[in-house]
C-alpha cells in the first residue's frame, strides 16, 4: 500500500517513525514549511522533517503554504498513492485533495469521537475531569473531524495523569492500533461506523488568556486545568514577592479537602504550598517562577526570603 503521510507535530513524528520502523511504503511526507525560532530567527524545521534529516531518508518531503492548493494538487497526483494518512499536520484539506488518493484519506484524531473534535482533545479532556479517553481513526471528510470511524480504542485516565503523561499513552496506542487498520484496511474500512451527532462536543484551541488560574474555582477544577497544561505551557498564577509580581507556573499539584477559607489566601507555606479555593485547597507541587527553573514547592521556598502573595 503506498501511503502520503501528512504531519507536523512531535505526535506526528513519533507514529511516521513507527511505521518506517515497521517497512510501511511511506512514498512521499507532506509537513508545515520550516519556521523562524529563537532571538536569531533561525529557520527551524518541523519534527516530522527533522525526523527524516536524521534518519538521512530519501523520502520527498513537500513543505507547502497550503496543500489545497491546485499547483500542489498536481505534485501529489503523481504519487499514485493508495492512502493519505494525516496526524496533526496542521491544515484543512480541501475535498478535491481527499479525493486522490485510491483507497481514502484517513486521520489519527486524539480523542473517543464524537467527544472532543477538535484542536486540543486532549487538554479539553483532562480540564474536564474526563475518566477516559482513546484514539480514533477516521475516514476525512471536508467538516472537522466529522467523517466515519474506521477504528477505536481507548484507554483510562488516572486523577493525576497529565498532559505530557496522556500524549505518551495515546502514543503507545496508536503504535498499535495504527499498524492493524493499515494492514487490514479493506476490512476495516467496510466496518467503519458513523458517528453519532447528538454526542458531539467540541474542544477548542488552547488561548493565552485560560493559562492563567483563577482560585475562585473549585479545587478540583483548579487541579485538572494544571495537568491538562502540564508540563506546557503550563498553568500559571500571579504572585507578589516583596514588592516585585510574577508569574509562577505551576506544573503539578493535588487536591486538599476539608479546607474553609478565602479564596486565594495561603493555608500553609511552611516546607509546601497550600492556597485555599473556592471549594477546598490546592497544594502545588512542582512550579516554575519565571526566568527559573521548574522545582519542587518545598525548594522554591527555600530561595524565598521575602513575603510572598497569591494574587
């Protein structure tokens, strides 16, 4: 089966890795162009071509504006390919893209569809205290997300489970449940199930203005917003040391029940951090203050010979 593998991200990296691993015929890799990073403006690229450079592959790789468009439409023709399979490349594709290929266009999507379409199912799902979650494979069609389910399989989230910890086992998932569909595609594909719209939910991006914590939530909620963020971009608070406000991300924490106090205000700051909510407390386990490195509470405290406020 010869495959164009669309990706971008350090996600799609991993899985393209797994199948060259595994001898799929990966013909050509389309990935977002390479973009300026750092106070120098160096043109980096994207994790999926990196992966290649260091794999020293032979494999084309195309680095498109846009994909949709009818210029590069001819380019992808050519590769006659069986199969598109897109992991978090980072673009719409337009029908008469979808349309190429032989077989289908399929796309790897981070959540137990029809919940969570959308750009951060992931976060979406630990924000929300979710006690599952899974990978879906889909079959693309022009509305996000929204084409029928050709696989699924899923897996429990533990309380504390964050963010960084999720995406490495939706990963060891999709190392196996990605292999099976590509070898068995034509049944597969004849089984592939509609999804349900009266399930739908959405997850939208992730924007600047939500990383901040707002202690006049619930505990819990507090809590779950962390390791959604964690350990980036990571939750952040406002606090006044002395007479300087920063920012200190807070990269881990847990929950404390049985508090009644003002919300915002410091239960404890003797060798751990404990601010109280609106329901309950939270202590803070691992934070970063800004222009320092990430630490455990009790350390952070030790550097601190100042009165410290939660803002």
């Amino acid at each position: 089966m010869k495959i164009v593998f669309f990706g971008t991200s350090e996600f799609a990296a991993r899985i393209l890795k797994d199948l060259l691993d595994k001898s799929f015929e990966i013909v050509a890799v389309v990935t977002r162009p390479d973009r300026p990073q750092g106070r120098a403006l160096q043109l980096v690229p994207p994790p999926v071509k990196k992966l290649l450079i260091d794999r020293q592959s032979y494999i084309p790789v195309h680095q498109p504006e846009k994909a949709s468009t009818p210029e590069f439409q001819e380019t992808l023709s050519q590769y006659v390919a069986d199969l598109y399979l897109v992991v978090a490349y980072g673009e719409i594709l337009r029908q008469h893209i979808l349309d190429l290929p032989k077989l289908a266009c399929i796309n790897i999507h981070a959540s137990l569809l029809p919940f969570y379409r959308g750009a951060a199912p992931m976060q979406r799902c630990l924000m929300d205290g979710c006690l599952k979650t899974g990978i879906t494979i889909i079959e693309m069609v022009r509305q996000m997300d929204a084409g029928d389910m050709v696989a699924q399989a899923e897996i429990e989230i533990p309380e504390d489970m964050n963010l960084g910890q999720l995406d490495a086992k939706l990963m060891e998932l999709s190392f196996s449940l990605v292999p099976k569909v590509l070898q068995n595609f034509s049944e597969c594909f004849k089984n592939k199930v509609a999804q349900d719209t009266e399930k739908v939910t959405f997850a939208a991006k992730i924007l600047p203005e939500e990383l901040e914590i707002d202690w006049n939530l619930p505990a819990k909620k507090i809590h779950d917003k962390i390791r959604a963020l964690s350990p980036t971009p990571s939750a952040w608070s406002k606090v006044k040391i002395g007479d300087d406000v920063k920012r200190l991300k807070v990269k881990s924490s847990s929950v404390v029940s049985g508090v009644e106090a003002k919300a915002g205000s410091i239960i404890s700051l003797n060798k751990e951090i404990v601010i109280a909510c609106s329901e309950g407390a939270l202590r803070l386990i691992e934070v970063q203050l800004e222009g320092k490195k990430s630490m455990f509470a009790g350390d952070f405290l030790k550097g601190i010979h100042q009165e410290i406020n939660f803002i």
